[in-house]
C-alpha cells in the first residue's frame, strides 16, 4: 500500500509539473513575440470638429463620430451646401438611391495595439474610421463575401457612397484624403488600433505582393520612426484589409 500510494504521487506530481512547464513555456513565448505599438502619435492627424471627436484612456482610444464627410458628393441632400453633381472620371457611374446623413458612431481602438494570436475576420459595416470621421468598410458589397464590383459604379467623386441607412463610406481610396494630405499619407485606423496608408510609399507605388494577407506590413513610417505593423489601401481588391484583423478590434457601436 505504501508504495502504491508514493506511485501514485509521484505519478501525479510529474502530471502536474510537465503541464506547468507547458503552460509556461507557452505563455513566455507568446510574451516574447507579441511587439505593443503605441499611437499616440497619430492622434493629431485626426481631423476632429464638432461631430467627431475622441477620447483617450489607459487602454483605449475611443473616436465618437456623425460620420459626416468633409467634403462635396452628389449623396448629401441638394439643399445641403455641399451637395455637387457627380464629376468624377467613372462613365458608368450610376447613383444609389440612398442619401448621407448624420449617424451616432462609437469605434474604440486598443491605445497600444499588438498582433493577435487569431485573426478575426472583418464584419460588414465600419471597420475603422478615417482622419475625416469617415468609417471604412470592408471589400465586400453584402454577405456571403459578395465582391464590390456593382457598388464601385457608384462610389462619388471622391470614392465613397452611402448604404441605405444612410451611412457614408469608404471601400477603396479616400480620393478627397489622398488629394489634400498626400498618396503616402496616415488616412485613419482599423479597429484593431492599427494604422491605415496611402497606396504610395517613398514614391513608389504600393501593390497587394508587397503587402501580407491582411494587407499589411512593418517598418518605419514618418509618423513612427520605431516602426509600426501598419495597412495599405491599395488600388487592387482587397483595397484596405484582407483576410481579416491584424490585431484585436475594439467595440464598433453605432
Ligand atoms: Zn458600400
Ligand atoms: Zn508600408
């Protein structure tokens, strides 16, 4: 009995012992891999007004937003100021029947985002939020990963177009961002707190080959002279994001 028992034990301590290690080991690699950014810096670039602001805690950045763009579009009802007929370079550009209007939208990114051991894919509706205010939404048109192509003819001047609850958006390129701050430029967040750029870099053009499968990359950027896992929108489907967050999105409420 004596013997059968100090088995026993020893059995178990070595069970519990090697999962210890396991355990640890596991969790002391992960430590070691995971790089925490913070953005901070690019905070400035946001273009705040009344209507689209943030606020900043330990952990989080939260930008509460109207969703209203700065800028002309053949979407804002006519008596609206900005209301301009289409004049882009698009001849099959047809106009949805949907119109801009002022939205209550809550994105709050991680302060110091990291790369997430699983990736979540996008969801439809906003996935980040522009230096404008402006949400970003996914390369698909509907469920079901529905592609873009029909909804392109109908992105305005400046590439964005309302959905039918009248929320405003961006699938490709900013056109109205690139053109006043620069095709290499910082032009807004993901949810998972990361960078989105321009699709030009050092005076070159940025392809879909130069980027990873969430339409990312890491190096140095003027506004992060350490370095930053940053997005690219490119002019190539996927556009902003790929297979889905780099990092772990905050809460989306609108
Ligand atoms: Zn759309
Ligand atoms: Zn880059």
């Amino acid at each position: 009995m004596r013997y059968k028992s100090l088995i026993f034990i020893f059995i178990f301590f070595i069970t519990c012992n090697s999962e210890k290690d396991e355990s640890e080991i596991s969790s002391d690699s992960e430590v070691l891999n995971i790089i925490k950014y913070d953005i901070s810096s690019v905070l400035d670039e946001f273009d705040t007004r009344e209507g689209f602001s943030y606020t900043i805690d330990n952990n989080n950045v939260t930008f509460n937003t109207d969703n209203l763009p700065n800028h002309t579009s053949p979407y804002w009802p006519n008596s609206n100021d900005l209301f301009e007929e289409y004049n882009g370079s698009n001849s099959n550009f047809r106009i949805n029947p949907n119109k801009i209007e002022a939205q209550n939208i809550s994105i709050t990114v991680p302060k110091n985002p990291s790369e997430s051991i699983n990736k979540l894919a996008t969801s439809l509706g906003a996935i980040g939020v522009a230096r404008n205010g402006v949400v970003f939404f996914n390369q698909y048109a509907g469920p079901n990963n529905q592609p873009l192509t029909n909804e392109i003819n109908s992105f305005d001047q400046w590439l964005g177009h309302p959905t039918g609850q009248s929320v405003y958006h961006y699938h490709i390129e900013p056109l109205y961002l690139t053109k006043q701050y620069g095709e290499d430029s910082f032009l807004g967040l993901l949810a998972d707190g990361f960078p989105v750029y321009g699709p030009v870099e050092n005076g070159e053009k940025v392809t879909n080959n130069d980027l990873d499968s969430y339409h990312g990359h890491s190096h140095v950027t003027k506004d992060f002279p350490d370095g930053i896992y940053h997005y690219h929108i490119t002019s190539e489907d996927p556009y902003i994001n790929g297979n889905g967050f780099y990092g772990t999105p905050g809460n989306i409420t609108n």
